[in-house]
C-alpha cells in the first residue's frame, strides 16, 4: 500500500504520490487504472514528487495523463505541489524541476500560489509544430472554430478565439484539434472568449485528459495569445469552469500565475508489485 494525496486547483484534480524515498515504476496501464473514476481513485493528472535533479530546487515533478502519457508542465499542479512543499519546508517560496523546466513558486496572501512559469516559447520547432509556420495564426479548423494561435507554455498549446464559448461542442472538436497532423506531439487545445481587455472565459481539451474544470497552462497561453492578437492585455484573469486564474505576462517576459490550492483528501493505494519495487 502506498500513501496518497488528493489535491486540486479549481478542480483541476491531481493524485500526488510522494517518491522521493525510493522510485516508483508506474507503467501506462497502472496510471490508466489510478485514473478511473469508477475503478481507481480518478484524476486530471498523476504527480509524482521524486527527488531533485538540478541545484536549487526542492524537488523533480513527473506528470502523467489519464491516458498513462507524460507531461512536460502542468501550472496547477506545480501550485499543489508547491503548497505542500512550502508547508513541509516551513517557507513561502520553493522551485520544482519538470520537463517543462525548473518553475518557481510563492504563496500569496489569502490562501492564493503564484507559480512563474517562465517565458513563453513562440517559434513553430519550439511548440512543436510540424513545419515552419507563423505560430500566430494556423491554418487548422474544426465545426466552426478556426485560425488558432500556438505557443508552448513548456507543453503545446493552440488557441481558438470565439465570439460565443457557450455554443461549442468541445468534446466532439477537441480530440481531432488535439491529433491535428500539425502537432506531432499533439497538443492542448484552448477555446477562449475575450469578455475585457482584461478578462478572458476560456475553456481547455487538456492532452491525455480531455475536458478539464480548469487548466492552469491553458490560461497562460490564452492570456500570451490574445495580446499577441491585440485581443488583450498583459495581464488578465481567465474564467474557468472551475473559478478563476489571475495570468500576468510581465515585461520581462515571463507568465506568473496565481491561483487557490486544495488538499482534499489523503488515502493509501494498493499498486501493482512491479511498481512499488521499481
């Protein structure tokens, strides 16, 4: 039996297991067992807390989809782990490592994280995308939806631009948009409505995961990509499902992101023999 917690970020949920102790092998059929709702615990994303790999930083997170696929970033769980970290370690900053790069975090007054997630990176090979392109404006369309914006916020993501969010049937467009040829390491899909230069209602196809009540990345890259449009500011909060974001790409070229954590339950979990002796 290993132990778990059960965390979230506006119900972005995530499954934190903690191994730093000694590693975990968690191959694509355990994760997809974890992540059943019915049959597992259920989650967005898998975090496993492992130890450090570059200096100054507290810890290596690995992330893993439902679908058992890893992920390079993902800003509301790096804020979950964050919290914990910096309650563990009895400080208000900590940094993590992940494959998206080394983020930083901080708490803020009202129970809110701010985690930095870096500059956005805006060229095509950067993303990915599969040819040289101009990342502001694909030529990809789906049911209505068209000409999204790209940049990756340490994992890919396009940006759709829509004038009624509400009239969209996301879980029928997303899987395609996601498997586009024009991803080859597929992407995350955002759908946004700019309500004020400051206020974006934005909706994600999160990859490997599907429809999320939020996406912390998503809301970075909606925020990047409507003021490269002229659509909006620097900063702005981004409405989700699940509640609300504040995104500010600063001058210096980085996005911080800030946001409410949650610890919602902790448990123990029987894993398969091969993966608690990795």
């Amino acid at each position: 039996m290993v132990p778990f917690r059960k965390m979230h970020g506006l119900g972005n949920d995530f499954v934190v297991l903690d191994a730093r102790a000694g590693p975990l092998a968690l191959p694509p059929a355990t994760v997809r067992a974890l992540a059943d709702r019915r049959r597992g615990i259920g989650f967005d994303q898998l975090v496993v807390i492992e130890p450090p790999r570059a200096p100054g930083t507290a810890a290596w997170m690995t992330i893993r989809n439902p679908d058992g696929s890893e992920a390079e970033a993902c800003g509301n769980a790096t804020r979950c782990v964050a919290a914990l970290l910096m309650d563990e370690a009895g400080t208000d900053h900590v940094a993590l490592g992940t494959l998206g790069g080394t983020l930083s975090a901080e708490r803020r007054p009202g129970g809110l994280v701010s985690v930095d997630m870096g500059e956005p990176r805006l060229g095509w090979a950067e993303i990915p995308l599969a040819r040289a392109i101009d990342t502001l404006r694909l030529p990809i369309a789906a049911d209505g939806v068209s000409d999204p914006a790209a940049c990756s916020m340490g994992n890919p993501h396009a940006t759709f631009f829509v004038s009624d969010l509400a009239a969209l049937d996301i879980a029928a467009i997303g899987p395609r948009l996601e498997h586009d040829p024009l991803f080859p390491a597929r992407a995350n899909i955002g759908f946004a409505e700019v309500i004020a230069p400051d206020r974006i209602r934005l909706r994600v196809w999160e990859r490997g995961a599907g429809i999320t009540l939020a996406c912390g990345s998503g809301a970075c890259a909606a925020v990047v990509n409507a003021h490269r449009r002229g659509l909006a500011g620097r900063s702005a909060t981004v409405l989700l499902d699940g509640g609300e974001l504040l995104v500010s790409w600063g001058e210096d070229g980085r996005v911080t992101m800030t946001g409410p954590v949650a610890l919602v339950f902790t448990g123990m979990v029987a894993l398969p023999c091969e993966a608690r002796a990795a």
